[in-house]
C-alpha cells in the first residue's frame, strides 16, 4: 500500500486522515495531512533512471510539496522491486545535441539544488540498489534507511563508466562519509553491499525488507519532533556552503558538462555501456 502505516497509527473506529495523492506518469505522491508525512515513490521502469522526464516530474513534486503547508517531511523510496534508482539516464547523454545535454544537465542541478537545500525533513528509504545519480538522491537526504540485503549495493560509481563526478556529487558524499573514504571510493568508482555502505556511514541503518516502511516512519516522527524552524535553519547553516558553490559556479558546470560529454572518447565508451546494458537483457 502507498499510504505507509497510516491505518495503524490512526485510532480505531475513525475515518482515514485525508489522504492526497498528486501522482503523475514517474512518481508516486501521497500527503498524510494528519502527519505532514508525504510518501515519494518512483515508478519509472525497469530502473528508475533520471531521465530528462523523470527529474521534471520530481522537481514538480518536490516544489508542490515545499510550498504545501500540511507538508513537513518527505519519504523516498522505490515502487521498482530491487532498485531504488540506477542514476542518470544514459540515453540523455549519447547522441544528443548540445541544447539537449544543457537542458539535462540543468535539470539535474535543479533536483540537486531543491532536495539538498529543502526545508523539509527528508528520508531515503533505500529499498534496492542505488548506483550514481541514485546515490546522490540518497545522500541529499537527512537520513537514509536501506534495506538489509547484500545483493543491494550503492555509490557514487561514475568512475568505473569513464565519467568523472562533478564537484557537487563529491562534496555531498564529502558531506556524508569524510574525505578519505569519499577519496577512495570515487577515484575507484566504487559500490558497496549494503552491509558495507553501512560500515562507511554512507547510509545511517539497514533494516529487514518488510520493516522498512516502519522503520522510515519511526525515524520521521524523531525528527519531527522538534520545531521545524530551529531544525531548518540548522540545516541550512550546515549544507549552504555547498549549495552556494554550485550556484556561483552553474553555468560553467553546465558548460564542463557539455564539452566532457560530447568527447568522442566519452561518447564511444557511453555507446560500449549501452551495447552491454542490451546484452545483459
């Protein structure tokens, strides 16, 4: 069911809180108005990959939800069995036009901008593996949850498709598990099962499957706990460092963007990644 644990914290015998759902084609909303929770599923198949599409209707959903006054906390989580996100879509990325990786690449500064930057209490509950772009989601949030299964992995893997991560990917993982391990695991593209994400503080607990909607709604209500404007603009002393460098510097990391992506070089390995992607099915 979308609407997480709602019937059990209501008393017996009266109505259901109104439930709003906004959903659109890629993903799920729904806003318990009783707890200020709202449910963000992402239901773009097979893999959930931020394609131009994807991230418009995210972004949508997102600011729909900020300027919502019922709104306070936000959970993410996939309705895509076994993967949370696969990251950026590739296709966005071969073969395009330079107006077209511009367009991209500023949407994906967007998603970034917004979800780093919300005043809301935000938390990933990682139902599957999580690679790249899917890591970034994840580690723009305030807590992330995933579940307990080795066979889900997540990080930043750029690396390991011959692409570089920009800096405001690296200084979000920065931000999450410390300059060392950051290091490490970006110069080897690396992804660890979640026992080991984990061990690296990369995401804050694992929890069974079925636990999982629990668990997110439990941590929920802990951070709402406290006044929204204390936690807010704590929140903002911590992160605006960060989110201010990408904004003095957007055009140009559009630019980097395009004149790295368009590389013949770049463009061919991309191609050999997709030809594989279609082996694989």
């Amino acid at each position: 069911p979308l609407a997480w644990g709602r019937a059990a914290r209501q008393p017996p015998g009266l109505p259901l809180a109104p439930c709003r759902a906004f959903s659109n084609n890629k993903i799920l909303v729904e806003l318990d108005e009783s707890s200020g929770v709202a449910m963000m599923k992402f239901k773009s198949p097979p893999v959930n990959s931020l394609s131009l599409d994807f991230l418009t209707e995210f972004c949508i959903s997102l600011e729909k939800l900020e300027n919502d006054r019922a709104c306070r906390g936000v959970i993410f989580a996939s309705a895509v069995p076994r993967i949370f996100s696969s990251g950026l879509d590739i296709t966005e990325m071969c073969g395009k036009s330079m107006e077209h990786y511009a367009e991209f690449w500023r949407a994906v500064q967007e998603i970034w901008l917004r979800l780093y930057g919300s005043n809301m209490v935000t938390i990933a509950a990682v139902n599957g593996s999580s690679p790249a772009g899917g890591c970034l989601v994840a580690l723009s949030c305030d807590y992330r949850i995933m579940v307990e299964n080795p066979k889900f992995s997540i990080g930043l893997n750029e690396a390991q498709l011959g692409i570089v991560a920009p800096f405001w990917f690296k200084d979000t993982f920065v931000n999450v598990v410390g300059h060392r391990i950051a290091e490490r695991s970006l110069q080897l593209g690396s992804l660890y099962p979640a026992p080991e994400a984990l061990k690296f503080g990369l995401v804050d607990e694992l929890v069974p499957e079925e636990k999982l909607q629990e668990k997110a709604m439990a941590v929920m209500a802990q951070w709402l706990a406290l006044p929204d404007h204390a936690r807010q603009l704590t929140k903002s002393m911590m992160r605006k460092a960060v989110l201010d460098r990408l904004v003095a510097h957007r055009e140009e990391d559009v630019q980097n963007f395009i004149s790295f992506i368009s590389k013949e070089s770049i463009q061919k390995s991309l191609r050999m990644y997709m030809e594989m992607l279609k082996k694989k099915k």
